[in-house]
C-alpha cells in the first residue's frame, strides 16, 4: 500500500515538474520563429521605402521564405497548445507578432485544464534613420572606422569591402562540371533553389565562396545590396563580425 502510495506521488510529482519545463520550450522554440519572421519582414519594409537602394530582385529569396501565420504557427504547435491564434499586424514604424494559446495540463489542477500563454515580437518595420545620439558633435570629428553590411545578412559586419561573402565575381562552366564538386568552404555545389538551373546546361555561373550555380548571374540569390555605417555603430546594433574579414 506504502509502495503504491509513494510511486503515485512521485508520478504527479513528475508530471507537476515537466508541464511548466514543456510551455517553456514550447514557447522559446515559438519566439525565436517570431523573431526570425519580423527580421525578415523588417528587411522587405527597407526595401520599400529605400527602393532606389536596392538591385531590382535583391529581396526575392525573402519573398520565397517568408512563412504565413498559418504556417508559421504549424511548424511548432503541437497537441498541448489549444486555441491556438497567430497574428502578424504592423502600426506606424512597428512590426507586431503575437501569439495567444491554452497550454493544456496533463489534468485538471484546482478546476482548470489549461493555462493561458501569450508570445509577443516587435520590430521596427524598417532601418536606415541616423538616431539622434549618433550625431556627431564639434569634439567628435576624428576618423572612425567603416565596415560593410549585407541587406541578405544584416546581423554580420564586413572589415572588407572585397570579402567573398559580399563580392560576387562570377565564374562559368558546364552544370555537369561543376555539380556535385565539393565547394572552397564545405558542402557541395548544387542547383539554386531560385532560378533551378538545368543539369544538362552547357553554361552556369557561381561564385567561389559560394555553393550553388545559377542559371544566370542576374539571378535575384546572387544580388546583395551592400551599406556602410561605422564599426561603433555595428557593434552597438549587436552585430557580430565576418568570420572571413572580421578577424
């Protein structure tokens, strides 16, 4: 009787543990899909209101990863969420994601099945103003270092204008030379998802850094729009360095 007694309370003991250890990894592994989605759109509302700045295409490969709501919220529901309601709305300069569900217990615990959770991502919905404390002052006039960055990866500074990662120099070839070759930097090359070159192509184009060939060089996955702003200014942003030219 003792014995059963003991392994009953430490099986609701357990369970007591795990719920609120699952709603927490449910909802990390929610926030940082939000997130991933508002950098996305963060970078497509750029490019609408700076369009001059940009290579006609250069955000296309955004376009085609870009997830809906829908499939947004399938990608990490799972049977615990209920009622589950995913809502991407922007207002003025912001970008708002929200998520509200009930987090269903394993039983009822003082008269509720379930526990309701709310998720909420912000961002501004585009970048490119010079805040006000960045404004250089009559004291401040010396030479500050500039660095590079890549609308496609705007996490990641560049020291060199001329890195691999934003310097596309073109190479050609035969598609059946160059697929399946291992590439400079691990992998190898395949067919780009975008312009899906055919294999039996007599001419395909690549860079050296890269892993993918292209049908043509104008293909929207090989243009990058590159910006300059100062090293103090990219470190603040929290972005990291290249790990090519960064070092």
């Amino acid at each position: 009787m003792e014995a059963a007694l003991s392994m009953t309370l430490f099986l609701l003991c357990g369970f007591l543990l795990m719920t609120p250890l699952l709603i927490l990894s449910r909802n990390l592994r929610g926030s940082v899909l939000m997130e991933e989605k508002l950098r996305k759109l963060s970078i497509l509302k750029y490019g609408e209101r700076f369009p001059s700045l940009l290579r006609p295409g250069s955000l296309s490969p955004l376009l085609l990863d870009l997830p809906e709501d829908e499939e947004l919220l399938s990608s990490f529901s799972d049977r615990g969420m209920k009622e589950a309601v995913l809502r991407t709305e922007s207002e003025g300069d912001m970008i708002r994601c929200s998520l509200r569900y009930d987090a269903a217990l394993p039983f009822p615990f003082l008269l509720q099945r379930s526990i309701p959770q709310e998720l909420i991502a912000g961002r501004r919905a585009f970048v490119g103003a010079d805040p006000a404390r960045w404004k250089k002052t009559a004291g401040n006039e010396a030479e500050e270092s500039l660095v590079y960055i890549s609308v496609l990866r705007p996490d990641v500074y560049h020291l060199s204008r001329d890195c691999s990662y934003i310097s596309n120099a073109f190479l050609s070839c035969p598609a059946r030379q160059i697929d399946g070759r291992p590439a400079r930097y691990g992998g190898r090359f395949s067919p780009c998802r975008s312009c899906r070159p055919s294999p039996d192509s007599p001419l395909v184009y690549y860079t050296e850094a890269g892993r993918r060939y292209h049908s043509s060089p104008d293909c929207p996955a090989m243009q990058s729009y590159v910006s300059t702003t100062t090293l103090e200014r990219a470190i603040a942003a929290g972005r990291h360095p290249c790990i090519r030219c960064g070092r």
